[in-house]
C-alpha cells in the first residue's frame, strides 16, 4: 500500500490513494534498463557511434594526408579523439548491460574491463590497450559458436545432422554454471588442438586461440615493450577477424560438414575485413620511416577498427532477432 503524502499523517489510507504516485527509484532504474537493452535503441546507438567515428577517423587521416583544410586538422584531430573514445565507451557500456543480462562471466568482465582502459589510455594507444576487453569479449562468440562434441571432440549432430551447439546465454543457467560451461570447453578446445592442429580452421578454436594473443599484448606493452606488445596485438587480431570469415548464423542450421567455412554472408564476416585492415595498419604506424611519411595512421586504424565494430555488432544482433522471432513463433 502506498505511503500518506502528508509527513505529518499518522495514518494510512484505506479508500483513498494517493492520486499522484511519484516512480520509485527502482521503477526508474528498470525504465532506463529497458530503454538501453531495446533492440531499435541499441541499433541506433550502434550505426550512429561507429559508424560516425569511423567516418570522422577517415575525415582526420584524409585531410592530413590530402591537405583540404589544414587550419582544421587541430580541431578535427580532437573531436575524432573525443567521439572516438566516447564511442568505445558506448560500447563498453552496452555491452557489459547485454553480457550482465546474459550472465556471460568473461565477456561482462571484458566489456566491464573497456570503460577504464578507454579513459586511461592515450588515442594512439587505445587500439593497443583495448585487446584486453577484444579478447574476453570474444567468449560470448567463442561459445555460441563452440560445438557439442564427444569425448574424441567430434561434433555430435542432432537427428537431422544440423550441428548443435554451446550457446554463450546464460541467462537460464546462471553466473556459476556459465562460468564452469565455458571454463571447460575452453580446457576441451585446447586439448582438441592438441590432438588434431587441423581443428584451428574452427571458428571457436580460432577465436579462442587468436583471443589470447590479443589479450598477451597489451600486457606485454605495459611493461614497456609496445612495439612487441603491438606486433603480438596485431598479429592475434588479424588470426581473430580471419576467424570471423568462419561465422555462420549460429540461429541457422547448418549441417556439421559446412560448419565452419568460409563464408561472407554474414556482416560478422564482412567485419572481420575491416579489423584485418584496422589491425594490420596498428602495427604499421610503429615503424618510422612509415609513419613520418603518412601521417595519422591511428587515425585510420581506428576508421577501420570502427566500421569493423559497426558490422560486428549489427550481425550480433540480427542474430539475436533471429533467435527471438523464432521463439515467438514457437509460442
């Protein structure tokens, strides 16, 4: 029952309500929650944070390469690095609600991991500093991509021969079980690759594999090695975004012989072309002789580096609808 309006009354209401209910804070928590995990919200904010600053990336390396306003490029430079930064916490912030939602354990922390490293990190170095959250992000792919296999890691289709797989929502079985699911078919991917390298061609072996390269280098580049730190980096992303070639609609059948090919159907796919691009010129930008004749390399990995985000993301949840129209359908 509601609470007197009146501080002074000693009483509570019995007929008479209160016609004016001021929304508990509770109420205005969930409203906002709601507002942030909406599909049409999240799409939005997606194509206009991304997909802006890659094109403001372009704008800042073209025009100081290209020289269309040279008096600008300060400006210019500092609102890419503005928009940019603010773009990648869009993205730790969205993702870290949607992960939280899914109690994805290792993706949440490395969404929840790309809020502080954006802030601390420096422009050129925040393609470095972010493979830290690149690489524990990529577990909620690794599993909704990860197959069901035996205990010789082949895959175990279902009764129509449609590979079946791990699913990275784990909504339904909670923290702890996501947790242990994905600390164990991690341990199971490893031993396969042991067992048989040709596996790799897999796109959750491969991401998992390249995953840990990207999250090695930043490491690496903290101790004051960030040519190695960048090359490791770099390399790990490129191996990740070729990984991203394999992706399949994991809310479409697929028999287990075409499971994991390479395909370009999928926008994860064509995202996987960009951050090969974005990753690869990280590194380039390094070398002098390089970087002293093109100027704001950084500029243009991140253009890259952003398209690839915009594509990514979009083929996330065009996924996700996939999975919920046929849901509903269901019903």
């Amino acid at each position: 029952m509601s609470k007197p309006i009146s501080a002074t009354a000693q009483y509570k209401p019995t007929a008479l309500q209160p016609v004016v209910k001021l929304p508990s804070v509770k109420t205005q928590n969930n409203k906002f929650i709601e507002i942030i995990q909406d599909k049409k919200v999240k799409q939005a904010a997606n194509n206009w944070s991304n997909w802006g600053s890659a094109g403001l990336n372009f704008l800042t390396f073209a025009n100081a390469n290209f020289h269309f306003s040279d008096q600008l490029q300060g400006a210019i430079e500092k609102v890419s690095e503005l928009v940019t930064k603010a773009t990648y916490l869009i993205g730790g912030v969205a993702g870290s609600i949607d992960l939280w939602g899914k109690k994805n354990p290792l993706s949440f922390a490395g969404f929840a991991s790309g809020i502080p490293l954006t802030l601390l990190s420096t422009n050129y170095n925040l393609y470095l500093a972010y493979g830290i959250p690149y690489g524990l992000g990529n577990f909620a792919i690794i599993t909704d991509q990860r197959e069901i296999v035996d205990k010789n890691g082949e895959p175990i289709p279902d009764k129509d021969g449609n590979v079946q797989l791990v699913n990275g929502d784990f909504s339904n079985r909670g923290w702890v079980k996501g947790l242990k699911i994905t600390l164990t078919e991690s341990a199971k991917i490893v031993k396969e690759l042991i067992q048989k390298p040709q596996r790799i061609k897999k796109m959750s072996h491969a991401l998992f594999t390249s995953s840990v390269f990207e999250m090695f280098g930043p490491l690496i580049g903290y101790f004051g090695i960030e040519n190695l730190g960048s090359f490791i980096r770099s390399s790990g992303t490129i191996a990740t975004q070729t990984a991203f070639l394999l992706h399949n609609d994991s809310s479409k059948k697929s028999s287990v012989e075409d499971h994991g090919k390479v395909t370009l159907k999928s926008s994860i796919a064509m995202g996987g072309i960009l951050g090969i691009l974005g990753s690869a010129i990280d590194f380039i930008k390094r070398v002098d002789f390089i970087s002293e004749k093109i100027p704001n390399l950084t500029n243009l990995s991140l253009a890259f580096d952003r398209g690839m985000g915009a594509l990514v993301v979009s083929g996330i949840m065009d996924i996700e609808k996939n999975k919920s129209d046929k849901g509903d359908s269901k019903k």
